[in-house]
C-alpha cells in the first residue's frame, strides 16, 4: 500500500489517481479515504490527479496514541504534499477535514495551494463558548466521547442516520451508505475515534481562516445536524477573502454521498474557474 512516514514514524496511507492538476481531500471523522471515492473518480476522469489519504490514526494509516490533534494533522498533509511534491493543489475537506485544510494554511502557507473548499466543514469553531454563542455545547462532545466509549460500534450505527438526514421524513435511506460509514469508523483505532472529538470540537480556527489568499469555495447543507451551518459555513464565508458560499437547502451532513452529483458539478466548476 502507498505509505509516508512522518517525522514521528506514523505510517500515513494515500490513494493517488490519474494525473493532472492535483486534488488533495481531507476526509472527516471516524471516516477515511474513501469518504471520497465518488468525487476522486468523477475528478480523475476528467483530468485531475486525485490524492487522498486516511488521517493518521483512521483507515489503513497507522493508530499512534500520540498526535491525535489538528495541528499534527496539518502537519501530516504538509508531509504528504511534500513528499510527492504537490503544486498548484486544490485542498479540498468536508468536516474535519475542512478543519484540517485550515489548520494547514494557517501552519504552512498557500505556496502550494492553489484553491480550497470546505464542504461541511468545522471552522471556525464548533464549541459554545462567550465569544462563540452559536455553538454548540460542551454536553453534546461529551455525549459523542460518551457513545464511543461505551459501544464505538453502535454508536458509529446510529449516527449514520442523521449524518446522511436519514433520519428525516420521506429520506431514502441506503442500508450500503450506512454499512460503508461504520465500516469506514470501525478501521479508526480506538484513540484517534474517542480524541479526534476533542480537535474537531475545541480547535478555535478563527486565525487560520484569516489566513486565506486563495480562491475559497464553501458548501454547506442549511440541514446538517452534525455540523450546524450558522456557527461555520456562515462565519467561515465571512472570515475567508473573497469566498464563495453555496449552500444546499435540505442537505445533510454528509452530502458528498447523498447529492454527489450536484457536489461534483460544483467541484467542476470551481477548479478550473
């Protein structure tokens, strides 16, 4: 399998399709590479190198104890556009990813990077704090840590159906999108599954987001209950230079899968634009 090695001996998984332009995606939680597999495919096809990795502690990639946090994560993509020397990227992250493409910018700067697209995405911040009253609270993360200590694989069962909206009325619900969710979160060692809560809750990217010069396109669902559109996209798109803010009526949080079609169409669109 396609591995790095970062500077602390993680062995770090990637698919690398086709060949063009690269596009580098950053899946969310407990998730791995293969979140994008639609979007890498459609992509490829039409001209694209297409590379995703698992983060380090999900999918194929190793489970450290240590480095479950964004900014190791940040510096886990730098690693990897370093090492197959990836220029005029197009970053592109969905949830924790999107928090993970942030955090790389504000780390590692936009030399390599040509655009980015935060699909769903964390910043800037998911926590309720005093200066961030539209989150959400501190008792919501502690029920996730909760439900994955104790029965990860249930927990990762049921949270499927509000991850895709399936568990709104007149949903059309696949049984192999859900099978594939918990598939994909059950690789996820059981560090990087109960840690990772806390980066992708508590990780204040305000800064990193100010540190965009590039070309930003971000896509949200107005009904995405894992990733509350009015304490991200919305900030997001007023924090980010010049960026462009889609939002999907209806769409869930995991609209990469449910409206692949339309999600593709835009990514089309934007790259190139």
């Amino acid at each position: 399998m396609p591995t790095i090695t970062t500077k602390d001996g993680t062995q770090i998984y990637y698919n690398d399709w086709g060949t063009g332009q690269p596009v580098v995606f950053s899946h969310g939680w407990p998730l791995s590479a293969d979140a994008f597999e639609d979007q890498m495919y459609f992509l490829t096809t039409h001209g694209y190198r297409c590379i995703a990795h698992d983060r380090r502690g999900h999918g194929r990639s190793s489970q450290p104890w240590q480095g479950n946090d964004l900014d190791t994560y940040a510096d886990d993509l730098a690693a990897l556009t370093e090492a197959l020397d990836l220029k005029d990227a197009v970053h592109i992250g969905h949830s924790t990813g999107g928090g993970e493409v942030a955090r790389y910018i504000g780390r590692h700067g936009t030399k390599r990077v040509a655009k980015a697209v935060l699909i769903g995405a964390i910043p800037p911040l998911m926590l309720k704090t005093t200066a961030n009253p539209g989150g959400l609270p501190i008792e919501v993360f502690d029920g996730i840590r909760a439900g994955v200590l104790a029965d990860r694989s249930q927990f990762f069962k049921d949270l499927s159906l509000p991850f895709y909206g399936y568990n709104r009325a007149g949903a059309k619900i696949s049984q192999g999108v859900r099978d594939s969710f918990w598939l994909q979160g059950m690789l996820a060692g059981f560090p990087a599954s109960y840690f990772c809560i806390k980066a992708f809750s508590e990780t204040d990217l305000t800064e990193d987001l100010k540190k965009f010069d590039v070309p930003t396109l971000i896509i949200h669902g107005d009904d995405d209950q894992i990733v509350p559109i009015g304490a991200s996209a919305h900030l997001s798109s007023k924090l980010v230079k010049n960026s462009l803010l889609k939002i999907y009526p209806g769409a869930p949080h995991g609209l990469c899968t449910t409206l692949k079609d339309k999600v593709n169409a835009d990514l089309l669109a934007f790259i190139p634009s």
